[in-house]
C-alpha cells in the first residue's frame, strides 16, 4: 500500500461545470464536465510547491475507464461509479441528473471513485488509469488500442454458463448469493429511509403553521405578544433546518449506494469464475471425446452410436493406412487437449488465488465502511433530535417569561 498512487498523487474532483455540445450523431446535447485535479505528493514533502495539473472528463469517460478496468482485472472487485441519475431520494429532491445539488454529490462519488482505485494495490498501477489522470487529448484512442472491447465475455455467454456448470466453486455461489442479499438490503434500508425522511420533511414543514400562527396570536396580546413572536421564529427556525438536514442525510444514503453497486462488482468476478469453469469443463469434456474416438479407431470398436459408424458399416470398412492417418491427427489433438486443460487448470486456480485476496480485501474495507456510516448516520440523527429539543427548550422559556 505504501507505493499506491493515492500515496504519491493529490486527487480531487474540484468542480462541476454544465456544457452544450455535439454528440456522435452531430445532435446538441447537454452534458457535465467534472475538473479533475492531481498534484504530486512528493516535492510537497520537500517543502515545495507542486504545481497542479488539471484536466475536463465526462461521466462517459469514467464509465470507458470502469469497463477498461473490469475487462482487464476480471479477478479484482471493481470499485462502483456513483449512479447516473439519481434514485432513493425523498420526493421533494430533484431527481434531474442536471440539478446542482445531485451533481454536487456525484462530483463528490466521482472522486471518491478515483481514490478507491488509487488506492488499490493492483488498479493503481495500470498506465490507462495514470493516464485518465494526467493526458486529457487521445487517452479515448488509448483505451481503444488495449483491444479491451475484444477481450469482453458475451453477456448472453455470461448468462448460459450459470445454467450450464456441472461443479461450481461454493465459495463463488455464495459470495453471489451473499452479493444478491446485500443489494436487497441495502434497497430496503434506502427505500425506508427515503419515507422516512419524506415523512420528517412534512412533519418539519407543518411546524412553520405554529410560527405563523404564534406569530398573529402576538399581534392581538399585549403582555404575551413579545413571548409569542420568539416562540414563533423558533419555530420558523426550526421548519427551515429540515432542508439542510435532508440534504446532509443524503451524503450518508449516497455512501449505502456504493455498496449498493459493490453488490454487482461482486457478481461480476462470481461471473467470470462460472466462465472460466464453464469453459474449463467444456475443454476436459472435448479431451475425454477425442480420448474415446481414438481408443475406437485403434481397436475397431464402436463403444456408442455415431453416425460416422453406421455409414462405414453400410459402405465398407477404412483401410488400415485412413485409420492410422486418422488416429495420428487425434493423438496430435489429444496431446494439444491436454495441455490446453493442464493451461486452463492452471488459470482457474491463478484466478481464484488472486480473486479470493481481492475479495478478502474488499471485505475488510466494506466492514470499516458502512461501520462508520451507519454511525455518522445515528449521530447525524442524534444531532437533529437535539436541535428540536433545544427549540421546544427555547419556545419553553418564551412561554415563561410572557
């Protein structure tokens, strides 16, 4: 961890900016921009000043730069993108991918998303990555060079060989079904959540009423009048704050969201090791094919039905030299067969070594994670439960002194 990137580079997403523009079907379009800025770690140490480099990228491109990375480290749990446009939210939260406030909280998961990379100790060493980062002009033609796009699994591929696997890996069919069960509750936590806080704005709002009310009742008093007018801005006070609050609250939910997209970064990895035992068990089928095909050729017995045994029993035996010249191209497929298995044995058991660690990795990360937000959440909602027991407190003492 010591030689990461996040070690040696300042990386902040600093700001947000909207822009019109063409897209690929020369049609205008309206997009954000985020500026990313870096600056090197170690002549700071020094006591000098870095100078800071800084360069525009669109949402697309940090999506080009996820697939890039999920593509070439099939075995490493891709940290999650914040999403595109904004769900779970309470109903008086815009949902526009274009309001300030969402872009505000994406800027922030966008950069929380290059630190998570620049913290790994395999991702924070691909040059693609350091080039996002530093080269603004053709790093899209870099990334399309790598061939990566060639490299990706059919989906369709993906989907049949979870049917198809006669011996998956129990460690992987849990962790998927542990994956499925995380996203389902952190759904369910997000959902209650969002009525929650829709309930909470409401119950906020309908105080401002005792505000305008206490308000008029002091303009009918004489004695209570000035007791009346305080209670009453404390009240106006306190239905103002739920905005601030409601908007913080959403820093936290946004924190559950990534785990929330975790859960598929997780499949995905279970994915590919279905994939590689899929085509593992295809290979070693093939091989026990060819084994049998051979055997039958050198012997001259047909152990099962094959169409090519009933046409040399209809039209005449091969001679000796077509059965010998037959029997060699197997053997030559057999001997290609077995080390193409003993190489796909040998991936297989490379990717779970690799994939497990990263995976024990991530585990201790999430842990530490929402460990700390469900916290910050509870003392965020302590905080709030004080501030309205110190505005009942307020409006208490108003009463008394009228």
């Amino acid at each position: 961890m010591e030689d990461c990137l996040a070690k040696k580079m300042e990386i902040t997403v600093s700001e947000a900016e909207k822009r019109t523009g063409r897209n690929a079907m020369n049609m205008q379009e309206t997009y954000t921009a985020y500026l990313i800025e870096t600056r090197a770690v170690e002549s700071q140490n020094e006591g000098q000043c870095s100078p800071v480099d800084s360069l525009w990228r669109r949402y697309s491109e940090f999506e080009l730069l996820r697939n890039y990375l999920l593509v070439t480290y099939p075995h490493i749990v891709v940290p999650p993108l914040p999403e595109k446009r904004a769900d779970f939210v309470w109903h008086k939260l815009s949902a526009d991918n274009m309001d300030p406030d969402f872009v505000e909280r994406r800027r922030i998961g966008l950069e929380n998303f290059l630190l998570r990379v620049a913290s790994h100790p395999v991702l924070c060493r691909d040059k693609i990555f350091y080039s996002f980062l530093t080269q603004e002009g053709g790093w899209k033609e870099m990334v399309n060079e790598t061939g990566f796009q060639l490299k990706a699994d059919s989906r369709l591929k993906a989907l049949n060989a979870t049917f198809r696997v006669k011996n998956p890996d129990k460690r992987f069919t849990e962790l998927k079904h542990y994956s499925d069960e995380l996203q389902s509750v952190i759904s369910h936590l997000l959902r209650v959540r969002a009525r929650v806080a829709d309930r909470l704005y409401g119950v906020y709002k309908v105080h401002g009423n005792y505000g305008r009310v206490f308000s008029e009742w002091s303009a009918i008093e004489k004695e209570m009048g000035d007791g009346l007018q305080s209670a009453g801005h404390h009240m106006d006070v306190y239905a103002a704050s739920i905005d601030d609050i409601l908007e913080e609250e959403e820093h936290y939910a946004d924190q559950l969201k990534e785990y929330l997209f975790y859960a598929e970064a997780l499949r995905a990895v279970c994915r590919k090791h279905e994939l590689m035992q899929y085509d593992l068990e295809m290979a070693a089928q093939d091989l026990t094919s060819k084994k049998q095909q051979c055997e039958e050729l050198a012997t001259g017995t047909m152990r099962t039905f094959s169409l090519k045994g009933m046409t040399s029993k209809l039209f005449g035996q091969e001679t000796p030299e077509q059965r010998e010249a037959k029997i060699k191209v197997l053997e030559e497929q057999i001997q290609e067969g077995e080390e193409q298995l003993k190489s796909k044995n040998l991936e297989g058991r490379d990717f779970v070594k690799s994939a497990w660690a990263d995976i024990e990795r991530f585990k201790e990360q999430k842990n530490h994670d929402l460990k700390e937000a469900l916290i910050s959440y509870a003392v965020m909602q302590i905080s709030m439960c004080k501030k309205g027991i110190q505005v009942w407190t307020n409006a208490k003492e108003c009463f008394s002194k009228m």
